[in-house]
C-alpha cells in the first residue's frame, strides 16, 4: 500500500470510528425538494437547507428568481398546469416542502365557488398530488420528512378568511393523516404561520403604517420575516426525528395571548 492507500485507510477508519451522534457533513447532507423557493419562505429555506450541507431540488414558475446557490438546481414548474417534471424526481429524497399557497381575503358574501377551488387546488391538490409523485422516493430514505403550510386562521377564527381557512383546514387533516400512514418512516408537519413579510402578503403590508399596525395586532409586536418560518421548516425536515404530525404555530403569541 502506498502513502495514498494509507491516508485513505487512516480516513476511512476514523469515519467509521465517529460516534453514531457525530458524523461527518458528508455523511449527514440530504437531498431535498422544495416546491416553491422562488420567493418568500421558500426562498429562506432553500438558503438554510443549502446552508446546512445540504443538496435542493427546488421547483416553480419561475425558478431563476430563487437564490443561486452551489448545492440548488432549479426546474421550471407550473403546478397548476402540468404533472410534476421527471427532471426534478431524484431515486431517493429525505424530505419535501410544499410552499405555495394564497391569502385571497374577501367578505363571505362576495367570495365565488371560484375562489374557493382556486385555493383549494393550490394549497390542497397541489400538495396531494406532489406528495404522490416523491412518495416512492420518499421511501428509499432512512427517514425522511414531510413539510407543508396552514395559517394561524384555522385554528383561530378571522373574519374574510373562509376560502383560504377551509382549504388550509384540509391541509392540516391531511398532515395529520398522512403522519400516521407514513410512520415510522416518513415524518409529516405542517406549520401554520401569522402575517409573514414575503411577496404573497405584500397587499396587507405595503405601507409603514399598514406594518406598524399588523406587528401592534400580535403580543410580541411583531410579524414574522420569511427565515423566522424557514429556520422552523429546516429544523423540522433535517433535525426533529420524534416529531410528527404536528402543527407549529409561529404567530407572535396571536391565537394564545390576550394582553388586557
Ligand atoms: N406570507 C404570509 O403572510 C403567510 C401567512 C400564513 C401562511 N402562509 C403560507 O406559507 C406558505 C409560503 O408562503 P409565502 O408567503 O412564502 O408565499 P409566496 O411569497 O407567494 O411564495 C410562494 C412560492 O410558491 C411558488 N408558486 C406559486 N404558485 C405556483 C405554481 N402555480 N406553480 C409552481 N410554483 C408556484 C412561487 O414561485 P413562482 O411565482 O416562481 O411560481 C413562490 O416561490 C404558503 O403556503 C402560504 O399560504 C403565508
């Protein structure tokens, strides 16, 4: 054995030797889906997973608006229009997010049947139908996670928010069922957060006062940025192996503070 086979002997050893809580970036990097990393927290948790080591297939319409980052390859995708590519189906995935979804607010009176299948295609029959397409994938990986979005308005009632509540209500039931399907070895989440600054809530906080006002509405006075939500989805797809089925709230103390 010359001094290359020893050196790579010595290294090999060593990986071996590593205890089972301390392995190499190597060892520990993922590959993950993200549908959606164009924009908002998508976008933030696409700049986390890829901070971590870890290797993203990211998908949307616009794919080159995502951050350009070694370890991200972008694929374009209309989910509204077309099957999920085959470009972006890896043999093996240890984790998807599913990020699209909408605020269409408006008087009960004056939503349209419309409105209501559009939110629920986008954030309901999106997320069941790019579920299918990974779930073979899925379960190659040792154990691998699943992460999808409701809002703060399910749990707690808001006025204009039927369409969207109902639609994300489903999303919640179908985190929890899919959790109990899967387990042991796919994890399902979801989390639900309150107004957060990403393109989708632009409308409500295009002004200073408009901001002022939506913060002074929460106990923390404060509304998320899009990476107080990512670093909760990092954690929950990579680092949270005995939690499932579970709804994190990330509402600034919203739907569980009354300041008198
Ligand atoms: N922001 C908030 O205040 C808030 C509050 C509660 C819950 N949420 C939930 O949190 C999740 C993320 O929200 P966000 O604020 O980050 O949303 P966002 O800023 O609108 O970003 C959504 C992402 O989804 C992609 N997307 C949208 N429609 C698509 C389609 N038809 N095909 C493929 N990709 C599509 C967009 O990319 P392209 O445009 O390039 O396609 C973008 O990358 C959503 O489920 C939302 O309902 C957000």
């Amino acid at each position: 054995m010359g001094w290359i086979g020893a050196c790579l002997c010595f290294v090999r050893l060593h990986v071996l030797a590593l205890p089972k809580h301390i392995e190499s970036t190597e060892l520990m990097s993922k590959h993950f889906l993200i549908v959606g990393a164009s924009a908002g927290i998508g976008a933030a948790l696409l700049q986390r997973l890829v901070g971590a080591g870890h290797r993203v297939t990211h998908l949307s319409r616009e794919p080159e608006r995502a951050p350009e980052l070694p370890g991200a390859t972008g694929v374009r995708w209309d989910l509204q229009h077309e099957p999920l590519p085959s470009a972006a189906l890896a043999e093996r995935l240890d984790g998807v997010a599913y990020c699209p979804g909408g605020i269409r607010l408006k008087p009960f009176p004056r939503l349209k049947e419309q409105d209501f299948n559009e939110e629920w295609e986008l954030n309901l029959l999106g997320a069941v139908r790019t579920l299918q397409a990974v779930l073979p994938a899925l379960k190659q990986s040792e154990m691998a996670s699943v992460l999808l979005f409701s809002t703060v308005a399910v749990q707690t009632g808001m006025p204009f928010h039927a369409a969207v509540a109902a639609a994300k209500g489903a999303v919640e039931g179908l985190t929890r069922s899919l959790a109990a399907e899967l387990a042991p070895k796919i994890r399902v989440n979801a989390i639900a957060p309150t107004l957060t600054d990403t393109p989708l809530a632009q409308r409500l906080l295009g002004s200073d006062d408009k901001r002022r006002a939506a913060a002074e509405r929460h106990p923390l006075k404060r509304i998320n940025d899009a990476d107080d939500v990512a670093r909760t989805g990092a954690w929950l797809l990579a680092d949270a192996p005995s939690v499932t089925g579970q709804i994190i709230t990330l509402d600034g103390g919203l739907s569980s503070c009354r300041l008198f």
